[in-house]
C-alpha cells in the first residue's frame, strides 16, 4: 500500500471514530453540536491521531480499538484551533479552507465548542473499555500534561501570546513551539506507546521521535507560512510576521530553519532504530512532516 492509500485509509478509520462519539448535528442543543462537528469535520491531516496509531503498532500487533483513543488527539487539537481562532487571540477568519467556527456560529458557540471537544475527549478516554485502569489512568495524565500549562499546550499559547512585539529570541522561541505544539505532538506518540503496552525503552524511543518530530513540525509550519500563499495552505498566510511573532524564520533566516528542520527528521529517524520494521511507517511519516507543502 502506498503512503497516500495508506493516509487516506487511517484518515477514514479516524473520522469513524471521532463520527460515534460525537454526538449527532440533530442532537438536543442543536447548535453547539453542529458547531463542534463543523470543526471536526473540515478536514485536516489527521496526523495526531495516525501518528498515535502507528506508534502503537510499531509496539504490538495487537491494538484493536487504538482509533477510539487516538480521535481524541484530534478532539484536542481541533478545540485549540477554535479557540486559537478567536479575535481574542489568533483573530482568524480562515482554517482549513473554509469561514472559522467563530465567523459562522459566534464567538460565545465557538468558545463553547472547543469547550465541548476538550471535555469529549476526557469522555472518550474514560469510557475505553480495550484496556485496563492503570493504562487508561496513563492515557489521561498523558494528555492532560500536553494540552495544560506547565510545558504543555496552553502553556505555549500563553508564551506565544506574550512573545508578540518582542525581540525574536532562540530561548523564547523553543519554550513557545516545544509546548504549543510539540507537546501534543509528543503525547500522540506516547499515548499510542502507553495503549500498546510498551516496555521502558520503547516507550523513550517513542518519546524521543515524537519531541524531534514534533520541533520540525513546527519549524516547516513557520517556513510554510513565509512561504506559501493562503489558498495553498488552508488558513490565511503571512500571519505571524503580521503579528511580529516570534517565529523559527524570524530568529534564524529561511534558509537556516530549512536546515534545523532536515536536522530534527533525521534525529526522529535515528530515534526509531530499536523498533525495527515496525516503524517504516513512522519514517514515512517523519519524511512527510518535514517535506509538505502546506
């Protein structure tokens, strides 16, 4: 199976996951629901969540129901995207091609459901019946660590937000992106490790691809927006230097964050080589990180 088959037969398992636990557009009160599935629905790479599956079957063959927990990835990110939206932050009218959730149902719904998928996917986890506490416990400090504020998400978003307008500087720049989203990125690869019943040393390895992978991430998503027009990526481009944020491009140069992120791909590589075989996918998927267009 190619890698572009091979994508959009994960995107698919994911998309049924996250279509049984969200609840239906025509569900009592209406409206939110419509909203937080608008959200959900508008596409995207689903990488979170496919990275998490692939982890786990880089660990063990036997994973049935891992896309019931890695569609919780999704549900996290998607709530920070319409949050991150929100004229009181990002202030964005475009993400993923289409209106964001707050210029089509109001900012107060969308504050709301991005309220709705965080608390979802809480649910979710408590509710996966797969695997034992201890595991399920491990799955939901994991993810509340990653998307919280000390190194997690909102953590990142707080020094992202405070960063506008000051001096571009290396430090500041790594305590924005290793948070904002490297920690959610790391998470997926660690819940899909935890999920499988990893051993110590896979689960460090894991680990040590999703921090490297989750930098080049997000080094490549600040050269894209420099680079790339708004039609092309989904979301309006140019934002950043806009805003006089502290990006990769604007503390290192375009041609030198090219080069930390083909750095960050092969230490992620390098990371993977006690797994064997069973990374070859998590390769492909470190390669197509860092080689996008958009």
């Amino acid at each position: 199976m190619s890698l572009k088959e091979y994508l959009a037969a994960q995107t698919k398992l994911v998309e049924r996951a996250l279509d049984r636990w969200a609840p239906a557009e025509d569900t009592p009160p209406q409206t939110i629901h419509r909203a937080m599935r608008y959200s959900l629905f508008a596409g995207g790479k689903r990488l979170r969540p496919i990275l998490c599956m692939e982890a786990a079957r880089s660990v063990s063959a036997a994973v049935e129901g891992v896309e019931n927990v890695a569609c919780v990835l999704e549900m996290i990110h998607t709530y920070s995207l319409i949050h991150d939206d929100l004229p009181a932050l990002d202030n964005d009218d475009l993400r993923r091609g289409r209106p964001t959730c707050h210029k089509v149902f109001g900012e107060a719904m969308a504050i709301l459901a991005g309220d709705a998928l965080l608390t979802l996917a809480f649910e979710v986890l408590a509710k996966t019946d797969a695997i034992d506490d201890a595991r399920r416990a491990r799955l939901a400090a994991e993810l509340a660590s990653a998307s919280g504020t000390a190194g997690g998400m909102i953590g990142g978003q707080v020094n992202d937000l405070e960063g506008e307008g000051k001096t571009p500087d290396p430090v500041l720049l790594e305590s924005i992106h290793r948070a904002k989203t490297g920690a959610l990125l790391r998470a997926s690869l660690r819940m899909g490790a935890i999920y499988a019943g990893a051993t110590p040393e896979q689960y460090d390895a894991l680990s040590r691809f999703g921090e490297h992978i989750g930098l080049a991430f997000q080094i490549v998503d600040d050269v894209l927006d420099v680079e790339r027009s708004s039609e092309e990526l989904g979301k309006t481009a140019g934002k950043d230097a806009a805003q006089r944020k502290i990006t990769f491009p604007a503390v290192y140069g375009l041609e030198a964050s090219h080069r930390m992120a083909e750095r960050e791909r092969l230490r992620a590589q390098d990371a993977l080589d006690g797994l064997g075989a069973r990374a070859a996918r998590l390769r492909e998927l470190a390669d197509l990180i860092v080689y996008r267009t958009a």
